[in-house]
C-alpha cells in the first residue's frame, strides 16, 4: 500500500515517520522549498516523544510529484488555506479507489475534497497529538493520540476501517467516531481558544490558564462556537467544553500551538479564517452572531501585517 503525506511539515512529518517506522511504504509531500530540500539532502530528523529517529522518508515538492506516482492513501496535512493548490497537485497521482483522510483543524474542507474524490473515499477526523518544526528537516511529535476518524456517508466506513488498521499498525491511537461533526466542532472550540489566545499573547497553552482574563476569553469564544455549532445539528454543552479546555491546556502545558508556531516562530500567515474566521462567517450566514471569534480573527490578521507574514 502506497501512502502520500501531502502536507509534511510538523504533524504531517509525525504522522508519516510513525507509519513509515512500521514499514509502510511511505512519500513524503510538501510545497515549502526548505523543508523538501533538508528532507531530500539529510533525511528526516524527528523527536518522537522524547527518542530521537533519522529517517530517510522519499520526499518531493509537491511541484514535481513523479508522474508515474500513484497512491492508495493520501493524509492531507497542509495549512487549510493550502489545501485548494495541494489538491490541485495530488489529484493526478490518485486512483478510483483511492482514499483521502484529512484531520486538518478547520471547517468544512470536505467541500473542496469531495471535488477530487466522492465522499465514500473521504476519510474525516480529529486528532489531540501535538508537533512542531524546529526548524527545515527538524521536527518533533508530542503526545499520545488519538487520532478520531468517521466516514461522512455510510458507503464509505469500509474506508475508515482500512484507515484504522494502519493507524493502529503504526500506533497513533486511532478511534472510530460515534458522531464526527461533534469531534470537528469540539476541536474548533480547541483551536479557536488555545491556537488564536496564544499567539496574540505569545504565550504558551499553561500560561492561559494563569490569567483570568484570558479564561474569560476562553469562555466567551467558546459559547459562541457552541452556539454556531448548531447549524450543523451539534448540541455541546459549552460549560463542559470549558472545563475540557482549561484541563487541556494544563496537560498539554509547555506546548506551543500550531498558530504560534507559524506566526510567531516562522512568520507564516495563519489558518484564522478556517478557525475563528469561518466561525463568525457560517454564523452570520445564519443569523447567529459570533462577534468575539470575529474581533480575535481580526486581531490575529492585525498582527500578521504587523509582522508583515508571508
């Protein structure tokens, strides 16, 4: 089985050297020239958990993808704004049973996914393991999963059961969802909070919980994520939420997140439109108004021009 990683930066870096160390065939895929050329040059160097591995993974631009190149498993990991052009790219190394996973935070990419494949053939879900790039070549993975999958149609849950197996092979913790559009929400209510909160007070997850301030922000853009929630018949209840948040924050604790990791660490533009964006946009869209993920969504694009992010 032939598995693409289109996305190889941190998570996506993680995930391929834990499939690729149980010897699945495994290509690694990214449109960020310094990170193919560390890679192809040196290998890959990754700090799983604290045990250090070099990894020679194949790994290409995804501007120049052998032809010939087919692959019976893609897992999307590009920034969700990203995600239009690597499907672009992928869409001619792919076959009619092909089957694509993405776990990417955000709203809604199944849209543009289902334009390359039918939704039987997409994989979706969630995922609590954590990763960073330190820097091109150089990542790390953190955590202990799990990675949470479903189908979005019944026809397709013979594909989350093959995606399951190698999850499994490679231990990144996978589990089947009882209902996916939950988990896609109760993760926006993750990276909404501790993604954009962190990298406007260029802090680390722990620290938020350290000011009161900053948990009352926590509380309000969770309530109004749980209330947009709705639209798609998810019903959470934004006290739990919370709590979950704020025990979350402590266990994760020294961790940057991934909005950090690119604004503050790379100077990269942000996913905030798939997050905290897309929140207050589907939200208006129905009437439900979301002004506090709206203003933090602001917020994060004042500081990219600050910073001038590329």
């Amino acid at each position: 089985m032939k598995i693409a990683i289109a996305g190889s930066g941190a998570l996506g870096s993680g995930f391929g050297a834990m499939l690729y160390r149980q010897g699945y065939d495994v290509t690694l895929i990214d449109g960020w020239e310094p990170q193919t050329t560390a890679v192809k040059k040196d290998g890959l160097h990754i700090d799983i958990n604290g045990e250090q591995h070099h990894l020679n993974i194949p790994m290409y631009q995804d501007t120049e993808i052998p032809q010939d190149a087919q692959f019976d498993v893609v897992f999307l990991f590009t920034k969700a704004m990203q995600l239009q052009d690597m499907l672009g790219h992928i869409k001619h190394h792919i076959h009619e049973n092909t089957i694509m996973v993405c776990t990417m935070n955000g709203l809604k990419h199944e849209r543009y996914i289902a334009n390359v494949v039918d939704e039987a053939r997409i994989v979706r879900g969630v995922t609590t393991w954590t990763a960073g790039l330190e820097s091109p070549g150089q990542t790390h993975l953190m955590g202990s999963g799990p990675v949470e999958i479903g189908a979005l149609v019944p026809e397709g849950q013979a594909n989350v059961d093959t995606v399951y197996e190698l999850l499994e092979k490679a231990d990144l913790k996978p589990l089947k969802s009882d209902n996916l559009q939950q988990s896609i929400w109760k993760k926006i209510c993750v990276n909404g909070t501790a993604n954009a909160l962190c990298t406007i007070l260029e802090c680390r997850l722990s620290n938020l919980n350290e000011s009161e301030y900053a948990r009352k922000l926590v509380y309000k853009l969770t309530n109004e994520i749980v209330q947009v929630a709705t639209i798609d018949g998810v019903h959470l209840n934004a006290d739990e939420v919370y709590h979950y948040l704020i025990d979350l924050n402590d266990k994760v604790g020294p961790h940057f997140p991934s909005m950090y990791q690119d604004l503050i660490n790379n100077n990269r533009l942000t996913e905030i439109d798939y997050i905290n964006g897309a929140v207050a946009k589907l939200g208006l869209e129905h009437d439900i108004l979301a002004p506090v993920n709206q203003f933090v969504a602001n917020m994060i694009h004042a500081k990219e021009e600050q910073r001038q992010a590329q």
